[in-house]
C-alpha cells in the first residue's frame, strides 16, 4: 500500500495535484483541481485513468485545463468519471458539458458522476454521452462530515473551507490501517512460520474459523490478536485557496481534522509581509501555513499556489519563511534563481 503523489504546474503558475493510490491489488487515480497547463506533466493514459476530478472551488486557475482533462475522458467506455466540487459544481459542470456541439453522440458509452458538498448534504447528477449530456439529477443525501467516498483501501475525505464570499473544498486521502505480523510476537509464540500466517494476515477467514497451526486447530481470531500489529496508512492533503485566522473555531477544527496527516500539500499565495493582501483576496501567507502544519503536526509541508507576483528568489524566501514556523516544509520544484 502507498501513496504516490505530484504536484502539477509550475512556481507562479496554476497547480493540481495528481494522487495514485497504490492498494497492491489495484491503482487507483484521483486529481484535484485542473487549472491551465497543468495536464502537461501527465501521459494520456494517466490522464484517462483518473476515477475521481475533485474541485476545490471553480476560480478560473482551478478549472482552465478541464477541457483537455474532457476531451480525453468524455466517452470513457469502462468506468465512469466522478467530478466532485463545493455547491454550484452540478451547475458549472452542466455548463461545462453544454460547451460543446453534440450531434454525433447517439449509442456512445460515457457516464459523468457529478457531486457537490454542502454543509450537510451531497447532491448528485448523472450526464451521459448518449443523452448529450442531459443532467439527471438526483435527490440528495445527508451528508456527515467528513468522509464523502470510502472503498476497502482508502476513504476521501472533504472539508468547506472560507475563501472570501465562497467555500473552498480541502480534500484528503487517507489510506485503510494497515495490518501486519508482529514478528517479535510470532517468535515469542514459538510457531514456524508458514501458510497459516497468510489466514491470519488477511481477512477472509471469520475470527471464530481455524487454522492448523503446530498441529493444533486455533481460532484465526485467536492468532490475529496476538500476531497483528496496526498501524495507520498514510495520508496527503489538498488546501487551496483559503483563508483561516488563528484563534477561531475554524482554524481549530482544520487542525484536529488535519491532525497527523501524512503530507500537507497547501496554498501559499503571499508573504508574511503581503498580510493585508492575503486578508483582501482570502489567501494564506508562509507564517501561517507553516503555523497549520506544526499546530497539526503533519509529516511534511508541500507548498503550492505561490503569486506570480514574486521572483524566483522571493518563492525560495517564502519557503524559507514557513520553513522557520515548520522545519519539514519544502516546495515541489526544483527553484534556481538565475531563471
Ligand atoms: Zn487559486
Ligand atoms: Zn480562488
């Protein structure tokens, strides 16, 4: 089981983040957010493989690159494309679809699955090639925070974010706890190794069944809660475009929810100096960002979503700067200042 992870785009450019999480049966890919460009460091069929296109919010930096993402993906014929976004997102997308001409669209496959997050509720609408891309919607359903999709390897998470006048989604994916063979115990035991430890390590035998092991019959059960060791999968985080103060309820309840996440990938507008410009624009400035990662105690700190409005050597002090709250904090480029 792994996370692999890549931060698209470019220092002062728009930026997304590709996620493949690795289960050792299956793969699976998820991007958030598709601004302008930032499809140029995936293959086609990187592209083409992405299950779930999470949104944070539909500024024009976070969608300019969808169509590249659509034309690739819009007549999908083995699985269909999940598209998820704060309220509104059934909205945009259908206008989205509706962008294009649809004449010769009759019998193709395709099938978008597009959800938006509210407070408490999860809306639904269905749009098929075949039906040029006609919305069905569907009722919602009540929604408790945070967990919006779960399969048997991992869970995604999401969380409404204040930016300005709008929400923001931060989005996490959080592996299953891992289950493994002590083997202090299993020396401590006293058996050999062998075929049995398979039972016991996965989970298709019920705890009440047996196992032969050194001649006897044991309950897996048994064995599993004196062999098994857990210890939590990883985790990364998306926050962008987002703006939490301090001392709020809000700024506390990020931090529980961010609480031991492995990596946080986050926002990083402004200086510390640039204050009253990330309060007018609802952005983050580096002594805070680097403020959230130690207060949640986050592996490591990725930042993304610096302003164009800084030189190579100002992005190197950003880092400097939440590297001076956060020592684990690093940028997802490779930065010389003699651009
Ligand atoms: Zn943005
Ligand atoms: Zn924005």
């Amino acid at each position: 089981m792994s996370i692999e992870w890549q931060v698209l785009g470019r220092a002062g450019a728009d930026n997304a983040l590709h996620v493949v999480v690795d289960s050792g049966q299956s793969r699976e890919s998820l991007l958030f957010d598709c601004g302008e460009r930032c499809l140029d460091g995936l293959r086609a069929s990187e592209i083409q493989a992405v299950a779930h296109l999470c949104f944070s919010h539909f500024h024009m930096d976070h969608v300019a690159g969808f169509d590249g993402f659509f034309r690739l993906n819009y007549n999908r014929p083995d699985f269909p494309v999940g598209v998820w976004g704060p309220p509104g997102t059934v909205k945009v997308m259908e206008h989205r679809f509706q962008g294009f001409v649809w004449n010769l669209h009759t019998g193709q496959p395709g099938e978008w699955v597009v959800r938006e997050i509210g407070r408490e509720t999860i809306g639904t609408a269905r749009f098929y090639v075949d039906e040029a891309f006609a919305a069905q919607g569907q009722p919602g359903r009540p929604w408790h925070p945070p967990v919006v999709h779960r399969t048997e390897g991992w869970r995604l998470e999401a969380r409404l974010l204040p930016h300005g006048s709008i929400a923001s989604v931060a989005w996490r994916v959080v592996e299953a706890p891992k289950r493994n063979i002590d083997p202090n115990a299993l020396r401590k035991l006293g058996h050999l190794p062998g075929p049995w430890l398979k039972d016991v390590a996965d989970g298709d035998k019920a705890d009440g069944e047996p196992v032969e092991v050194g001649g006897r019959k044991v309950p897996v059960g048994e064995l599993r809660r004196e062999l098994l060791v857990t210890t939590p999968g990883e985790s990364i985080t998306w926050l962008t475009d987002f703006r939490v103060e301090p001392g709020t309820a809000e700024w506390d309840g990020l931090i529980s929810w961010l609480a031991g996440t492995t990596t946080l990938v986050c926002e990083c507008q402004y200086r510390a100096a640039d204050k009253a410009l990330a309060e007018k624009n609802a952005h983050m400035t580096t002594d805070l960002v680097g403020r959230l990662a130690a207060e949640a105690g986050v592996g490591r700190l990725v930042l993304q979503h610096l302003s164009r409005r800084y030189s190579v050597a100002e992005w190197l002090a950003m880092r400097d700067e939440a590297k001076a709250v956060f020592p684990r904090t690093e940028l997802p480029w490779e930065l010389r200042e003699d651009r």
